[in-house]
C-alpha cells in the first residue's frame, strides 16, 4: 500500500523569528526526523511505499500529487485549538483514509476544558476547573488550592512547570499572568490531584477499544503530593534519578483496573479511535481522575511515554507502530 506519513518537524519553524521573551517550549509537540524515518522504516518493513507527506500547505500539495491509499497521521498542525484536526480534516473532505482520530475528537480532546466537559458528562470523574482568559476571572474563583494553570489547548508539557501547582491566590495569579503573555490563549486552572500519576495507552475504536497497559510515573526526587510532570523533568538528562516509569504499575492489580477504567471511559466518551494516551492522576485520597487524552501520542522512539510504555511491557516500537496501522486498517476495511 501507498502510505503518506502527515507529520510537522520542529525544523519547519523559525524559531528566531519569535523574538526574545518567547517560550522556549513553543515548537515541543513538533517531530524530529528521526521519528518519522523510524515509523517509515516501519512501513516499509511491511512491505508498504512509505511517502513523507510533511505538514500545512506542503501536506495538501503532496497528498494532491502522490495520492495515497492511506494517511499515516502524526501531524499536530499549526496555530490554534483546531490544528490537530486540520489533518484528518483534509482527509476526510477527499475521501483519502487516514489513522488516529476524526477532527471531532482531535479539536474536542485539544482543548482540555471541552474534553473535560464531555467526559464529566459520561460521568467520568476529573478536577473541578475554570477556564480563565482575563486575569480578573481569578477573584470569582470557587476552587480549592493547591491548583494547576496550565495552558488550554496545547501539550507536551508546553506551559507546564513545576511553579504550574500554585499553593494561593498570588502564586496562581502570577503564574496565570505568565501564561496568558507567553501563550496567548485561556489558561486552563483547575483543581491539584496530588496523588499517584498515569498514563494509560488503548489501542481500538469503539467496542473494540481496550487497555493496553497503564504506566506508572513515579517520582524518585519529589514528595507525590508535590510532583509535577513537568518539562524540566522530562528534559532533565539525568531524568533517571528524578522518574521512573513502571509499566504495567507495581500497585493491586484493583487499584489498576479502577485507573485503567476510568481511561477507557474517557477514551469512549471522546470517540476516540485507533490508539490514544490518557493521563490519569489520583486525588490526595486516592481516587483516580480523568487529566487529559492524546489522541496523537508522541511517536518517537525511546523517548515518547507510549514508546517508553511500549518498551517496558516487552513489546517493540515495530509492534507499536504495526499496532496503530493494523487497527486502521482493520476500522477501514483496507
Ligand atoms: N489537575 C492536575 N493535578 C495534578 N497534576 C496535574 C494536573 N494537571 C496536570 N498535572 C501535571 O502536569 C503534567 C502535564 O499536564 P498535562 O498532561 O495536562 O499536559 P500536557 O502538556 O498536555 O502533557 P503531555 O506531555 O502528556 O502532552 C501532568 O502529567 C501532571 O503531572
Ligand atoms: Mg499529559
């Protein structure tokens, strides 16, 4: 088959015409080479004609011109809440079949209060939260500290500091002024859940979605109650002495089951297909709560927490990559 990987590279992007001031976080969710030359290698070992579509304008180009029987999807898109779905979006307008989620559940799932909407009305439980846009929102809030700000609709920890978790009122505003100047978008403040941390990875669409393994991030350096996941771990180089990942969890086989099901509610609730991560965190008594869901986990090997995940359960990135193609494929009837 004729494959188009859609994917947008960190080097796509003049990182010098920002100006000074500028986060230095704007391009994290954007790919290396190395990630797509590894799942084309994939493909390819399949016997596919893997073809580098790229991202934007060079995306609709190269799809118009090569044609492909399917888009492989790793693509986060450029510029606003929606552009995780511009993909898909294209996709589906010329009928061309493609991976990972519809734009429905790529916008929704983006905007991290939107998909906490959706799956508190499945009865999923998450954090209480406001989304805040102007600083004065801040003197109406009815939470309880200590609360997280983090940035509405971005990922890759963009935004997310260990100074994230606010203790009070001058913490959080200082840290929700940053994060409006920097961003330029709402700031999403919601309750801390200062208890275990997970992620969970399903492959699947619909009925046929499950869990492959949740995967602890256990903290070696911090207090859990005080434990951020934040950019200056993950780009820590000595992360190993900050994190460990357990995969599946060192924890009763119940007290995973009840993390792992709150996931798949989530990953239900959303309409999510194919594969997808959910971020699952427990509260200071140890109930499990619904972070967020990424319906295009990052990819790249031995780096991305679901390739990490996948490496620690005993399973290849081969098979990871094989695993989201073959369920597309399965979805599709290709
Ligand atoms: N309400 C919360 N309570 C406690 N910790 C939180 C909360 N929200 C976020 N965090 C911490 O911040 C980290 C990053 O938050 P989140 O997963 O929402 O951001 P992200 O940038 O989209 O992440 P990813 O890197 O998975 O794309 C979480 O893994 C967790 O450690
Ligand atoms: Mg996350």
């Amino acid at each position: 088959m004729k494959i188009g990987i859609a994917f947008d590279l960190k080097a796509d992007f003049d990182a010098s015409a920002l100006g000074a001031g500028a986060p230095d976080d704007l391009f994290e969710e954007y790919d290396s080479p190395a990630t797509v030359e590894a799942i084309a290698r994939v493909l390819a070992s399949r016997g596919h004609e893997p073809l580098l579509l790229g991202g934007g304008r060079r995306f609709v180009e190269q799809l118009l011109e090569t044609r492909p029987e399917l888009v492989f999807n790793i693509a986060e898109g450029r510029g606003s809440r929606s552009r995780e779905a511009h993909v898909p979006a294209v996709c589906e307008m010329l009928g061309i079949p493609c991976t990972h989620s519809d734009p429905l559940t790529m916008a929704v799932s983006l905007d991290k209060a939107m998909a906490k909407r959706v799956v508190a009305s499945a009865g999923v439980p998450t954090p209480r939260f406001a989304a805040v846009e102007r600083i004065e929102q801040l003197e109406a809030l009815e939470l309880a500290f200590p609360l997280f700000a983090k940035p509405l609709f971005e990922g890759s920890s963009m935004g997310v500091r260990r100074r994230s978790r606010c203790s009070d009122r001058s913490e959080l505003r200082e840290r929700v002024e940053t994060l409006l100047s920097d961003y330029g978008e709402a700031v999403l403040v919601e309750e801390f859940c200062g208890g275990h941390e997970f992620t969970v990875a399903i492959l699947g669409t619909g009925p046929g979605a499950r869990v492959v393994s949740a995967m602890e991030v256990v903290p070696l350096a911090t207090p859990v109650a005080d434990f951020v996941y934040s950019l200056e771990v993950k780009r820590n180089p000595n992360w190993r002495e900050e994190i460990r990942y357990d995969a599946p969890p060192r924890r009763p086989v119940r007290e995973v089951a009840q993390i792992e099901q709150v996931a798949l509610d989530a990953y239900r609730a959303l309409d999510c297909r194919d594969v997808g991560r959910v971020d699952v965190r427990c509260d200071a008594s140890g109930a499990p709560k619904f972070i967020e869901l990424n319906p295009l986990p990052g990819l790249a090997p031995g780096w991305s927490d679901i390739a990490l995940l996948w490496e620690r359960i005993g399973r290849s990135y081969d098979d990871l990559i094989l695993s989201i193609l073959d369920g597309a494929c399965a979805r599709l009837r290709i």
